[in-house]
C-alpha cells in the first residue's frame, strides 16, 4: 500500500477520533442550557405585605441541597441589569429572606409564597431602598451568603413597591416555606408569567458559548490537519 495512502488514512483517523472526542463536549453544552435556573412571578408593581407566587426550575434538588433555597428582596437602581447587585451585603435586605426552608423537588421544581416588603433608608428600615421609585429585585439562589454569583441563582424581572415602608420583621410571614401554594387572583396587579432566564446568572457547569468554541476549534483543527496532509501526499513530486 503507497505510503502517502497510509498517511491519509491514520490522519482521518485522527479527525474522526478528535470529532468523536468533541461529543461529549457538546452534550455537557446542551446539559448546561437545559439546567438554567428560571424563575416565574407576577409581574409587579407590588404593595408592601404583599404575598405573591414565585416559582421556578432548574435548580439543584432536596437531595442535592438539603439546606433549602432562599429568596432575598435586592436593590436595581433604575431597574438596570448593569446596577444588580454583586454583593448582598451591600444590595441586598437580609431580614427580607425566606422564613421557611424551600425545597426543590427531584426535577429542580419549586413553588412557594414570598412576602413583598417596601424598604427605606431614609426610615430607617432598611440599609437598601425599594418603593415606588426605587426598583429591586428578588435574588433566587441556593446560599446567598456564601455563593451569590457563583452558586445557582437568578434574579427576577425588577418592580416598585408601593406603601409606607415598614420593618419586614413586623410583617406576619407565610408559613409555606417548599409547600406548594397558589397566591389569590386578587393578590396584585402584575400577570402571573414574567419569567427570567440566562442574563445574569451564575453558570450550573461550564458556560455553554465557551465549551462550544472549544468544540468547534478542535474539530476545525483536525479537518484543517487532515486537509493539509491530503494537499501534501497528493501534490506532484518534481526533481
């Protein structure tokens, strides 16, 4: 068999050992996308004391967490994605989160209740401020402590809140902690389904449009190699 024939056969070879390689690469990709965490809540304004539904997917499961999620009201100056804040000791309330453990399901579901607090610094009730002029947000997440942005989290679309801001501790708090519940019709204004998804989140793995480029970079290097070989071998031999 002509050596040049050999050579072009062990380079496909290659090629298609490197394609196969990329595989997996992919699937993780598609894996990452699919565990996005998203979050579902009325659109706002809200009142203060409001109860409203907050449900989401994608997020790690009772087994996974056994701790529970948590969800914290959070400033947005002007509603902004660029003003989130990247630090809850600075942006967020920390008196706002969940009272009761919030336990996603063995798909990454949960649904709960989530009391709506208007909060002033200028009252004195709050080191944040969230009323009818100043936007915020609810950060959903599994430790807002200790992994902000860099545990699985996502921050909701950001609403005002209307009404004199009072101390969320003086506020009667639902106990529906992981238990599914259904908020009333008549609870606010907003239409259930403003959801949120990707933007501002902390990746669960790899970030998908980085492990996709690696992919395509592999594979685009071995067919390339392969190319190259074949223009090579095949090129006519001169004295």
């Amino acid at each position: 068999m002509p050596a040049d024939v050999t050579r072009s056969g062990r380079a496909v070879r290659i090629a298609a050992a490197a394609l196969a390689g990329t595989a997996p690469v992919f699937l993780l990709t598609q894996r990452a996308f699919a565990n996005a965490p998203k979050v579902t809540m009325p659109s706002g304004p809200f009142r203060n004391g409001q109860n409203i539904a907050v449900s989401g997917s994608g997020f790690p499961t009772h087994a996974q967490d056994p701790t529970g999620l948590q969800i914290i009201e959070c400033s947005d100056p002007q509603g902004s994605e660029t003003n989130l804040p990247s630090d809850p000791s600075e942006g967020c309330e920390g008196i706002t989160v969940n009272p009761s453990q919030i336990n996603a399901d063995s798909s990454g579901r949960f649904h709960t209740d989530y009391l709506i607090a208007a909060l002033s610094t200028s009252a004195g009730t709050s080191s944040i401020d969230c009323d009818a002029t100043h936007e915020c947000v609810l950060w959903v997440g599994t430790d807002y402590n200790n992994a902000f942005l860099t545990g699985p989290h996502v921050f909701t679309p950001p609403f005002t809140v209307s009404g004199a801001a009072t101390s969320p501790s003086a506020t009667s708090v639902p106990p529906s902690g992981g238990v599914p519940a259904v908020a009333s019709a008549a609870s606010g204004p907003g239409t259930a389904g403003s959801a949120v998804s990707g933007g501002s989140l902390a990746s669960t793995g790899l970030s998908g449009l980085v492990v996709w480029l690696v992919g395509l970079g592999v594979t685009m290097a071995c067919v390339g190699l392969v190319g190259r070989r074949l223009t090579i071998r095949s090129a006519p031999m001169t004295d």
